[in-house]
C-alpha cells in the first residue's frame, strides 16, 4: 500500500519513519511544509499528490497541562479542522484504511476504567476539556462516515502518554516526560534545583513511541481493523517514580522539589487492554528504564 504520514516531523512521524525500513509498504510522509491540514483546500491537493492508498493521522497540535490551559481555543481550533479535513479527503479519494489520532484526554473524568465504548459516557477533564472535545470528534466522524459512505477500516487510535525521541520539550506547554526532561537538564546544567508540578502521586501508563510505530505497522497489514482501538503502556507508573529514574539516568544529585501549588491533572486513568490484548496477544513492550534512558540521551 502506499501510506501517507502526517506530522512526519512529530513524535509519532519521526518514529514511523525509523520503523518503516521493515514495512512492505510505500511511505509518504507529509509535514506542514507540504500542507496545512487546517486548510481543506491544501489537505486536498496533498491527498491529490499522494493518492494514498491508507492515512496514518498522527498531526496534532498537542501539550501538557500547562499547554492545555493556556491555549483552550487554540487546541480546539487547530484540531478539529485538521481532523476533519484529513478525514473527509480520506472519504472523497477512497482511502482504504485510516488510523487517525484520538487521545485517551476524550473520556470522560469519572469512570475508574478506560474503555473503547466509554468515551463519550460523560464530558471531558476540565483542564483539557477543549482538547478533549475535538479529539473526541475524530470518533464521531468516523462513525458518520461509515453509516453514510460504508467506509470500513478507518480507526480512533486511542494512544496513552507517549514519549520518545523527537518530542516536544517545553517545559510549559509539554506533557509529563518531556516536560520532565527539560526541566532536568536546565537544572543539571545550572546547579539549580528540580522542580515538578503536584505531589507526584497521580498515575499514567506510559507508552515509547516506537512500541507504537511497530503497532501501528502491524495494524497495517492487518485485513480488519476495530473502529476504536486504545494503545497505552503496559501498566501505570507514579509521577514520582518518573522522575526518580529520570534522576537516576542524568545522575542528578539534588533531591526533588515537588511544587504542590501546582495541579496533579487526573489522580489515574488505567485503561483496559481487553481488545489490544486480543490483537496482540504476545507484544512486549519497551523496558521503559531504557526507553527513558534512550530519549534522555537524545535530549
């Protein structure tokens, strides 16, 4: 098949394109130099181009707690019509399979399980509400359009915190990890102390992003894919104990400082791995001590 990539240059682009030496498949990987997906008119020349025969949607404009409050329209905006567009022209030039972003930030806050059916069971985290909503609406027009135009293989890929090599390290506008990291290194270099948000005691699962271009490769090749899928990481780990093997790796010999004026974000959200189970009954994941270790080394 020939496969186009959007956001080539991001987290997930960056990491499909080292993965895709193995694949069978034709690769096309598009930046925002070959087009403004926020534009419907450039997304369609693009699909124009290409004629892809499958869409991996991995273009975002995406960020932390910090990112998330300071950009609410800004997120909602950039979002929703890059989804949109992408979608609709994946309709109009007859993509055959489509695996396009979600985010496990679309479920609702209050259910103590992450499961594919439940994202739409009540609204979204507060803190990332705007986010939230034009992710979850990648679900819905996919539903649109198979009860309108038969589509059959297009996916919500539901990824959970996923960290690697060529993130974003901003340390306001970041997620966790990467945040984390440039926080590390500015005070490794300066002697000064490590900060980090809340009590540390909130819970995420973690994923390295290579564990998900190898997933997203498999799911290529696969003749039926599900309509919504999660891919998070094998289990949940503690803020605190991210950033002790993050201090651990960069041998930084101050103690940490945990800021509780700052917010948590949610205490936990573990999800279930029921279906991703069923299609991957034997995958390992990375050892997320190295995995972390390796983008520290990149950083």
């Amino acid at each position: 098949m020939k496969v186009l990539v959007t956001g080539s240059n991001g987290l997930c682009g960056s990491a499909l394109k080292e993965e895709s030496d193995s694949s069978t498949h034709d690769f096309y990987f598009a930046c925002r130099e070959d087009a403004n997906l926020t534009d419907p008119h450039e997304t369609n020349r693009l699909f124009e181009r290409v004629r892809p025969d499958a869409v991996i949607h991995t273009a975002a404009k995406v960020g932390g707690i910090g990112g998330n409050e300071a950009m609410h329209a800004d997120f909602f905006y950039n979002n929703i019509l890059m989804n949109t567009h992408v979608i609709k022209s994946c309709i109009d030039f007859d993509v055959q399979k489509l695996l396009a972003f979600s985010s496990v930030c679309v479920f609702p806050d209050d259910i103590s399980l992450l499961e594919e059916h439940r994202m739409h069971d009540g609204p979204v985290f507060d803190s990332n509400f705007a986010y939230g909503y034009a992710k979850r609406m990648v679900d819905v027009y996919i539903r649109a359009a198979k009860r309108q135009y038969g589509v059959q293989n297009y996916c919500s890929m539901i990824p959970g915190n996923i960290f690697g090599k060529h993130d974003m390290y901003s340390i306001e506008h970041g997620h966790i990890i990467p945040a984390l990291m440039h926080k590390l290194l500015i005070a490794k270099e300066t002697g000064g102390d490590f900060h980090v948000w809340g009590d540390g005691k909130s819970l995420r699962e973690f994923i390295c992003v290579n564990d998900l271009a190898k997933i997203l490769n498999h799911l290529l090749d696969m003749e039926e894919i599900p309509e919504r899928l999660i891919v998070s990481g094998e289990k949940e780990y503690s803020i605190k104990e991210i950033a002790e093997m993050l201090v651990d790796i960069a041998d930084f010999p101050h103690e940490i400082i945990w800021d509780t004026t700052k917010p948590n974000g949610q205490r936990n959200r573990p999800s279930s791995k029921k279906k991703f189970n069923e299609i991957f009954p034997a995958f390992e994941y990375s050892d997320i001590y190295n995995s972390l270790k390796s983008s520290w080394e990149w950083l």
